[in-house]
C-alpha cells in the first residue's frame, strides 16, 4: 500500500465520523439496540436475560444524541470536544458504550463470562447473538478519529493520533475491508491541496477540520499523519518514538500541522447527502482474481443492502422480522427501504 493511498483512506475516514449523516445513524441504530435491550429484560428468563444496569446509561445516551445532532446541524463541533459540558456526541457515545458493554460474544463469554464485571450468561442463545450484532451495528467504532485528544494525566501533553509512518503497520495497511474502521470504497478520491495555515503545538486549534503534521524535508501532502482537529482544542503534540517506554512518564515532541481541508459543512444549515459513507461503492474482485486465491477468508460479516454477498451462508437484518435467509456469494443484497430501521445493513449468521 503506497503512502497516497493510505492517505486518500484515513482522509475519508476522518470525513465520514465528523459527518451528521453518520452520527445521526448511531444515534438512530442505537435506538433499535435499546428497544431490543428493553424488550430482553422484561422478557427473557434468568441465565439469558441481559443486565438490568445496563439501561440507566442508555437512556443517558438516548438524551445526549439529539443534543449532540442539534448542535452539529447547525456547524458546531464542540460537541466532540473534551472536558466542556456541550460535548455532547463524545458523551453520547462514552454512555452507549457503558449501555452495550454487557453484551459479549460467545466466545467472551464461555471464556470470561463472570470475571471482571463481564457477565455470564449460563445459556447462549440465537437471541443472544442477534442483540450482540444489534450492538455491532450500533457501535461507532473509530469514532475517536475526532475526538479532541486528552492527556493520561494532568501534567501530561495531549497526543495525536499518527499514520502508518508512526503506528503498526496493520493499522491501515490491508488491502481488504478491515471491519475494525468499516467498510471502505475501492477507490477513496483524492484529497485536496494543503493550505498555508500552520499552528503547533501547545496553540489552539484555528479552524475545524483536517490536518496534516508537517516534516521539515518533505512536501506539503507527502504524509498520511492526519488528524480531525476541533476549533479551540488545544494542538497536541506527539510521542517521542526514540525514547523506550516508563511507565508514569511522557515523552512528547511539539510539532507543527498544516491545514488540509476546513470542515465548513452545516454551517449554512444546510445537511447534504452524505449517505455514501454508509454505503461506499465497492468494487467485486474480478472473476480471475477470485479463482486465484479460492480459500480466502470472507471479509466481513456485515454487508449493506444493494452490495454483492461476500460470503455464502446464512443472513440476516434488523431492517425486517423473519428476515433470515440464505444467500450465495455474489448475490445482491435485497433493500427495504421504508423499514423504520434506517439503513438495511445484512449480517452473517455465525455457524
């Protein structure tokens, strides 16, 4: 993977969880875990039945997601800055987390059920699973790409999130639909040209948007070190990579960052169609390329309506009752488009 092109990626990234279109699905996708969440506990017998403290931190993020969405309507994006009281996305989203962290996997649970405040369930059940892959679709993952960034401790400096030059290489190198960031497009567009707007850090942030670290000895966009900075956060700094981990310690170096791209959206009240980031186009392998690697592993267990099936088997939605059914690879996933659950997203039914 070429340095642009994973540029081109994390920018669309960074474009898709600072956009309205996107939060508001969360926001509307986590309703629909809440009813079911709801519907389990005054249903389901003991052994299965979810837990019951569990809701208080639900109905927490079911008021701070309108706020959040209101405030974001209208431009401001405060509501993903730490620390201040009209943050009200970033809470929304730390509440909901708290809401869903009782519903584990199988897996989790025959392995830690009981330990740690994880719960145990003593039966795992179909239902069980369709709540957990509710709480999947319900989960913004990635969604601390905007975040404004908060040190450890006190006396510490708050750090930026880095690029592949900085991070593991897995972070974004696959060339497959990594399911932890979600689906991508085949083909991200190309990102704008860099502006001259320079801060560094320790200065509050200028303008909302995405920013680029500056290198002394490279060109302005010969990096993929990009951030979605908040207007009024304070510009963080990064860590010091020659420097070995202590523990309790910070070792961080003050740099500069250039503006790529100032994120005016709604400012004009204006909400477009930003559906696309919900529903990247994504290109089917051709015919040669898939007979050439036949054992490769599926790339994700969540397709949305209108896409090829990636995966023979079982599927499934919360779009519509009963609507289990197989399907085989290649197959068009079917919309309903007037469900009350927004999006049809598709999930595969584990074996």
């Amino acid at each position: 993977m070429t340095l642009q092109h994973n540029r081109r990626r994390l920018f669309w990234l960074l474009q898709k969880w600072s956009s309205y279109t996107v939060w508001a699905h969360y926001a509307k996708q986590f309703d629909v875990f809440v009813k079911a969440y709801e519907e389990a506990l005054a249903t389901w017998p003991d052994g299965e039945r979810p837990p019951e403290y569990n809701v208080r931190f639900a109905y927490l993020a079911q008021d701070l997601y309108p706020k959040g969405l209101a405030a974001l309507a209208k431009g401001d994006r405060s509501v993903w800055r730490t620390m201040r009281e009209d943050a009200y996305l970033l809470c929304a989203e730390s509440e909901a987390f708290s809401a869903m962290d009782g519903i584990t996997s199988k897996e989790i649970n025959s392995e830690y059920g009981g330990e740690h405040g994880t719960p145990l369930y003593t039966v795992w059940t179909d239902r069980l699973e369709q709540l957990r892959l509710l709480k999947e679709a319900a989960t913004p993952r990635w969604a601390e790409f905007v975040y404004e960034s908060r040190p450890t401790y006190a006396d510490w400096h708050p750090i930026a999130y880095l690029g592949r030059e900085s991070l593991p290489e897995a972070y974004f190198q696959s060339t497959r639909q990594d399911q932890d960031v979600g689906p991508l497009p085949t083909h991200c567009p190309d990102t704008p040209p860099p502006t001259s707007i320079l801060i560094t850090s320790g200065q509050r942030v200028t303008h909302d948007g995405i920013w680029e670290q500056v290198f002394p000895h490279r060109a302005p966009s010969e990096t993929d070190c990009l951030n979605y900075f908040v207007k009024g956060a304070v510009t963080p700094w990064i860590n010091d990579r020659n420097r070995e981990y202590v523990h309790g310690k910070q070792f961080a170096l003050p740099v500069s960052w250039r503006l790529v791209w100032e994120d005016t959206r709604y400012l004009d009240g204006v909400i477009p169609d930003e559906s696309f980031y919900l529903n990247p186009v994504i290109t089917p392998a051709a015919p040669e390329q898939a007979e050439a690697n036949p054992t490769a592993p599926p790339s994700s267990g969540r397709v949305a309506a209108g896409q090829p099936c990636p995966q023979s088997g079982t599927w499934w939605t919360p779009a519509k009752p009963d609507a289990r059914r197989a399907f085989a690879q290649g197959d068009i996933m079917p919309d309903y488009p007037d469900s009350s659950y927004g999006a049809t997203i598709w999930y595969h039914e584990a074996e």
